[in-house]
C-alpha cells in the first residue's frame, strides 16, 4: 500500500505524535535501544524525525544516526529537524531493499512501518542482515482490531474497522510479531503493550484525527454511507462535548536481538 505525505500531512502528524502518549511510546523505545557514545543506529520509518532526534541526542557527535522513510517529504523533514546534528544522515529507502552494508548498524527502531509492507519476511530479513550481530532491533506495531471506542453505533465502528484492514497489506500484525521475528533468526527478548488511552475530544490528541480519517476512509472505500459516517462522527463529537469520549488501543513493543555467529 503507498502512503503518500505532504506538507499538511506531516504537520499533522507531528502534532500527533508529540501527545503525551506517543511520547511516552518514544521512551519505552529507547528504553530498549543500547545506545552509547558510539553507537550506529538506525531509524526505519523516520517520519519527521522525533525519534531520529532523540536518538542523536543521546548517542552524541561520536555515534552515526541513519534514518530512512519511501517518503521523500518525511526525510526533508527529518533533516530539517536533525539539521543541528552531523552524526544523522536521512536519506529515501524502503525496508526489504536497504542500502547498507551487512552489519554496519548496532541498533534499529521499525515504528508503525511493517502493517505497510507486503512482504515482512524479507523486511526482516532485510533488518537482520545489516544489524551486527548481537544487535537489537524494536518493532511498534498496532492491533486496530483492539480499539475501545465509546459509541451507541458499535456495527458502524466495526465498518470502520472493517475499512482499516481491507487498506493495509498486514493488519493485526502483532499477534502474529513473535513468530516472525524467530522466523527471520531473532531472539525476542522482550513484549510489552503501550497503550493510547483518549478521554479529551481535541484536535491536538491522537485519536481524533485518527478517527477522523478512519471515518473518511471507510466512506470512500464504501464500507460506510455517507449518512453513516455522520452519524457515527457526529455522535463522538457529541460525547466529546458531554464529557464522554473514550477511545483506547494498545500499541505493542517487541524487542528482539540478532545472535551472535
């Protein structure tokens, strides 16, 4: 599936993902990355550049930050943001064809990137090759099918979601992760749920342009009627101003390591 961004999307997406739950989503990631002063990381899936920054930040000058994305849009951002540091490189590739030399990273982070691609296994296979061995690799993904949503109309919700996984080559993929990574020589070493928990109907919080365009996209694909998709709209936005809006979902970490030969 190609995903396409421009300026107005990644603004967007920057508003998303600097919520307090993505933050902390952020953390949990370096949390897990073994990151030292010469330390060669990589970013698959930088986006605009967040978690590049938070890694250069942490690694210093002494360690290589390289950051990738199939959007050329999202890598001018990133180098826009990252322009301060030498040590990041950004650059256009996709997982599955990286342009790196066998071992040359020590660390990898893959956010929201893989439900995207056809083909994991050779993604994978792509990311445990150029890792050295004893490298770490973390993977986020998300189960969409996981989603508590506050609503009187669930059916119209599961349409939605419904819509979801008809638009995505690997939906519900975490529950399918673990035997993935052991598939393509990881030892997961690692699991742990990170969730995105919404009770504020604001435009600045992850869920409601999520949902918002969720909506869309179940409109477009026919999944949803016009009057459906207001109707469902219309009601979260009425819960939002009661005071009732609940949306959760569960975001999944999984930290793995290439053995040693």
């Amino acid at each position: 599936m190609a995903v396409r961004f421009d300026k107005a999307a990644a603004r967007a997406l920057e508003a998303s993902y600097q919520t307090p739950e993505i933050v902390h989503q952020r953390e949990r990631v370096l949390a897990h990355l073994p990151l030292g002063e010469s330390t060669r990381a990589l970013d698959v899936g930088c986006g605009v550049g967040l978690l590049t920054q938070s890694i250069a930040e942490r690694i210093g000058p002494g360690g290589i930050v390289l950051a990738c994305d199939r959007s050329g849009v999202m890598v001018e951002e990133t180098q826009h943001r990252c322009a301060g540091f030498e040590q990041v490189n950004a650059f256009e590739a996709s997982v599955g064809a990286l342009p790196l030399a066998d071992g040359s990273v020590d660390c990898a982070a893959i956010t929201q990137v893989l439900l995207y691609v056809d083909d994991i296994p050779t993604a994978l296979e792509d990311l445990h090759r150029v890792l050295a061995p004893g490298g770490v690799l973390v993977v986020i993904e998300t189960d969409w099918r996981g989603v508590v949503l506050g609503t009187a109309y669930p059916e119209l919700a599961e349409k939605v979601f419904q819509a979801w996984d008809a638009a995505v080559p690997n939906p519900q993929l975490p529950g399918r992760m673990h035997g993935l990574l052991v598939a393509s020589g990881f030892d997961v070493e690692s699991v742990e749920a990170i969730p995105v928990l919404n009770r504020d109907w604001e435009a600045a919080n992850f869920s409601v342009p999520m949902l918002r365009d969720s909506v869309k996209l179940a409109r477009k694909r026919g999944f949803l009627s016009d009057s459906e998709g207001e109707t469902l709209w219309s009601e979260q936005q009425a819960r939002g101003d009661a005071g009732e809006y609940f949306f959760c979902v569960n975001r999944f970490l999984f930290a793995a390591r290439k053995g040693q030969p």
